[in-house]
C-alpha cells in the first residue's frame, strides 16, 4: 500500500471514529445538537451543542460508549435522499438544517450505523468495527464555523491509530509535547505574557524572554550585514491607499485590521513590511550596477486572527516578521534565491534545527500577474532547490497571491513541524508600484523582489525554540547562563567576586544570596534551566576555584575560576547546542 493509499485509509479510520464518537455522546445525552465532526492529522473532533458543559470526566464514559459500538461492528451505510427529505429527517438539528440548506445539489449524502444517523460525503470504513485503537483527549470551545458571533459549541478532540501500541507511543509523545508546552515553561520561566485586559494575541515580553529575543535579533543582524544586507526600520502604520495599490486589500482583507482615521484619510496597521520597503527603494533612480539591493527589518506586523485560533506565542495577532525584501535584476533571481535558502539553513543549524521539510507552493486560486510571470517565478525556485540538491515537496495551490513561495518547515525534538523560513519571488508588486532600474542599455526595466524570512516571526520562533529545548536554551541563548550559590553568608564576598569576574567576561551571572538550604538552590537552578551552578564554600574561596554543577544534574567537581570561564566562553562562542 503507497503512503497516499495509508493517508487515505487512515482519514476514512478517523472520520468513522468521529461518527462513533458523536453517536456515543447521543446515547449519553440524547438532547445533543451536532455540528461538524471531521477526521484531522492523527485524529478527529465534533462539535456539539449540549446541555450542559463537559468536564473531563465525562470523556472516560464516552470513550465506553465509543467501545461497545466498536465492539458491535455496526456497518456503515451510505443513502441518498433529495434534500426537503432530508431537512425533515433532520429537523430537530439546526445546524445540519443550516448546511443542507446551503448544499449546491438537490441530493443528500447521509451515513447511518445502527440507529444512528448523520449528514455526510463520507467515505467511511465498512464497519463501526474497524476502529479500535483510539483515545479521547481534551475539550475545547469553538465557535459555530469558526464565527465569533455564532453559537460556541463544545468540541471534542480525539486521536485513533491502526493498533494499540501507535496509539501508546502517540499518547507517549502527547505527555512529552505537555512537558514542553511553551504556554506552561513561558510561565515558569518567567519569558512572557499574554493579558486578556490588553487584548488576546498580543505578547507581553518579560526581561527574560526580553533576553532570548535580544540575544537572536543582535545574531540576526550581524549575519545580514555580513552578507551584503542593510537594516532599515518601517512605519507601524500606513494610508489604507497603499495597501489598496498593492492588491492586499483585496487578496488578504480577511486578515487586516479594520482603518482608522487620522485627518480625515484612512490609515491601517501594516499586515507585511514590503510596502515601506518598496517606497524606500523609489526614493532615488536606480541603476542595474546598483542592484541587488538588501533592506532587511525585524518589523512588527498586524493580523486578524480569530480568538478561537490564538495560541500562546505561535499565533498572535502581533507579532515581528524577520523581514527582508531584495530587489534584483531577472538575472539575478537563482543567485539571490540560493543565497537566501543558503542563509536559512545556516540560521536553523546555528539554532539546532538540523531536519526539516521543504515544501514548494505554487500559485493560489486567488492571484495577481500573468501566467507567464508564475511560471518563470516557479521555475526559478525549482531550479534553486533542484541545483542544491534539496529534496522537496510541492504544495498545490498554497503561494501567495503575488508570487510562489518555498516554505520551509522546522522539526523539533519530538519530530513536529513548525512553519518556519519563506522565500517568495515576486513580480506582481514591482509592477503595481512601478519599482524600476535603469539597465545598461540607457532605458527601465521593471525589479524583481524577492520576499524572505530566515526564521519566520520572532514569537512563533522563539514558541519552537522553547519546546525545541523543553526551556533548557543553549547557553549562549540562555537568559542567566550562570548562578553563584554561597554556601554561607560568609562566602558572599567572595560569590560576588566570582560573579563579577564572569560578568566581565560577558556572561550573564545571577548571584543566589537567599539564606535558604543550598540543596534547594541548586535545585530550583535547574527547574530554571540555568545552565551552570557554581557552589562555593570554604574550600572553593581558599583555592579560587569553584564547584561545578550541570543544569542536567551532573557534578562536574571542582575547576579553578579561570578553567571555568575558558570552558564556558567557548561553549558561549561555539553557539554549541545541549538538548537534554
């Protein structure tokens, strides 16, 4: 069986648990109304309109439920029926009423297993039998087709494999990713915030997390100048016009805030930095010597996100794009692409991202330009991957509206996926702005742009990087990087030396000098995921030394304070990565 073959089976195995599912919660509560109930990767849900709130002990007696319908190996069974038929079969579920209402064709698709009954395209697996290694696993409350002004439903969440043990190594890793959360370890580690008062989606950075930002953002910048990049800053804020010019008020409308006036004009919160990097480069005649021109901007964009799909730092309704816009010549289009990927690679090793996927999106159903200009777009980009020799997917459909894009997707150390670097070629908004160079030959020739990210947005990023490492950063990423525990309030003097010596050798030191158990320090150090622990007591201060301990709970034994700080300074220097 080919893997498409696999995926398929295994959508049909996840969409009759759902069936399965919504006929269970029935049974319990025989008033429920249903919404949707889709199979989704690794899984399934339905939405339900119940009497009452769900608790999670409620999930234990459906999953129950769910066996014994499993275990009675009820055919599912397909039926046609015209639809005033069906509006009166189901005409005590509003929100199926709804969908049939809206259906294009005059026949409904409905499914039945035993008594149960529900509207559906299908297809199914032949028996209620053939799914068996499930799990239910959380509830949550989502909005009727995603509407924040609709009814909010309950959904329920559930997971269903071919046998027992996937499903137990699935529910393994589910533990480890609980672990890992960035929502939780943000919290613990004091990184950031987000306030209901200040509005959902939009983060709060504490000095800690403020750090971990910092410490990437002032990387960031010295590998772009090194390569020929400038840094430039943008507006928050821009005329509605220009956005209307650019074509994304009416491609991307769904996903801009709504103008605000200033004088009477209409002004928006910027969704993208492209445009303020577009008016820059027309500030002044440009030459074909002149190019490729490098703006790069670690700049802050808007996005309307619905509160249903807002998730910690890796979807927000603000957040900072690691920007860049070149502006090239058409010949020029392979070598600025292959730098760029180039440059993406080196930023995730640096990061301690060593797999990832490649995906090749090609033009939407919704898109600006000619054909002609799409296909010498995507050509370039293929030409790219294929001359490096990177394997790659295409993704059907998913460019933006001005331009195919390559995406690149981060694994992190439990094998997911996180959106990541972007590099999209465009010729759509050179043209609308007409944004030009003067060739050799005396006369204009329109620019090409290249839009790029190497790390994608900082939040989302720094998401990853914390259940990339469980909050353990490398130490180089590290907020305190080392804590000085005395042993005695006699070895103060003395810690606070040490600290300053460190300090001066630009390392972040934190001096405990709380009158509590030294056990209990150091152990508080680690749920910190400080990376160094240095206890010093008497025998440390009359050797100048210190006693080394690892955040992982190794005990080093004791180096002299100048050993420990080469050692230190060249893990800090090397970026070197320690996942525990």
């Amino acid at each position: 069986m080919s893997t498409a073959e696999q995926e398929a089976r295994q959508e049909k195995m996840r969409h009759s648990a759902a069936h399965i599912m919504a006929e269970a919660v029935q049974s319990l509560f025989p008033e429920a109304k249903f919404g949707i109930g889709p199979a989704i990767e690794d899984g399934f849900y339905y939405d339900f309109d119940l009497p009452r709130a769900l608790v999670p002990d409620d999930l234990p007696k459906i999953e129950a439920r769910m066996k014994e319908i499993v275990a009675a190996s009820l055919p599912f069974v397909r039926e046609e029926m015209d639809k005033p038929e069906a509006l009166k079969l189901f005409s005590s579920q509003s929100y199926k009423v709804e969908l049939i209402r809206e259906l294009p064709d005059d026949k409904v698709s409905i499914y039945r297993q035993g008594s149960f009954v529900d509207l559906c395209r299908g297809p199914h697996v032949d028996s209620t039998g053939e799914v068996k290694a499930f799990k239910l696993t959380s509830i949550a409350g989502a909005y009727w087709r995603g509407d924040e002004k609709r009814p909010m439903l309950q959904r329920i969440y559930g997971v269903a494999f071919d046998t027992e043990a996937e499903l137990e190594s699935y529910l393994a890793r589910l533990e480890q990713a609980a672990k890992r959360d960035h929502r939780k370890l943000g919290k613990e580690l004091d990184l950031f915030s987000l306030h209901e008062e200040a509005g959902p989606g939009l983060v709060h950075w504490h000095p800690k997390g403020g750090t971990v930002r910092q410490l990437i953002e002032d990387f960031w910048r010295e590998e772009h100048r090194k390569r020929g990049y400038d840094i430039v800053f943008t507006p928050h804020i821009s005329k509605v016009d220009l956005w209307k010019a650019s074509g994304h008020w009416n491609f991307y409308r769904d996903s801009m805030y709504s103008p605000m006036q200033i004088d009477e004009v209409e002004y928006v919160v910027k969704p993208m930095n492209c445009i303020g990097h577009i008016l820059m480069y027309k500030t002044q005649l440009r030459s074909y010597r002149s190019l490729p021109m490098r703006f790069a901007e670690l700049g802050t964009v808007y996005r309307y996100e619905r509160s249903g799909v807002l998730h910690g730092l890796a979807r927000v309704r603000g957040f900072t794009q690691d920007d860049a816009h070149i502006f090239c010549r058409p010949d020029q289009i392979v070598d600025e692409v292959t730098q760029a990927v180039e440059l993406a690679r080196f930023m995730l090793r640096t990061f301690g991202f060593d797999e990832y996927q490649i995906m090749l999106s090609t033009r939407p159903e919704k898109y600006a330009g000619t054909l002609e200009v799409w296909e010498m777009a995507t050509e370039a980009l293929c030409k790219v991957l294929e001359d490096l020799h990177i394997e790659y997917e295409i993704d059907p459909g998913e460019g933006v509206f001005y331009g195919p894009k390559i995406d690149v997707k981060l694994k992190d150390a439990l094998g997911r996926l996180w959106q990541g670097p972007t590099i999209q070629v465009d010729f759509n908004l050179p043209q609308r702005f007409d944004v030009n160079y003067i060739g050799d030959d005396g006369a204009e020739h329109q620019v090409v742009m290249v839009h790029r990210t190497v790390l994608g947005s900082m939040e989302r990023f720094m998401a990853c990087l914390v259940e990339h490492y469980a909050g353990a950063f490398p130490v180089w990423l590290s907020p305190v990087q080392v804590v000085a525990i005395p042993i005695a309030d006699r070895h103060l003097d003395y810690v606070n030396q040490v600290a300053n010596q460190l300090r001066g050798g630009g390392m972040r030191v934190q001096v405990d000098e709380r009158s509590e158990r030294m056990n209990l320090k150091i152990r508080e150090a680690q749920l910190n995921k400080i990376p160094y622990m240095l206890v010093i007591g008497d025998k440390e201060m009359s050797s100048s030394s210190v006693s080394l301990r690892l955040r992982n709970g190794e005990d080093v034994g004791v180096l002299p304070i100048a050993e420990f700080i080469s050692r230190a300074k060249s893990v800090i220097a090397t970026k070197a990565t320690d996942k525990l």
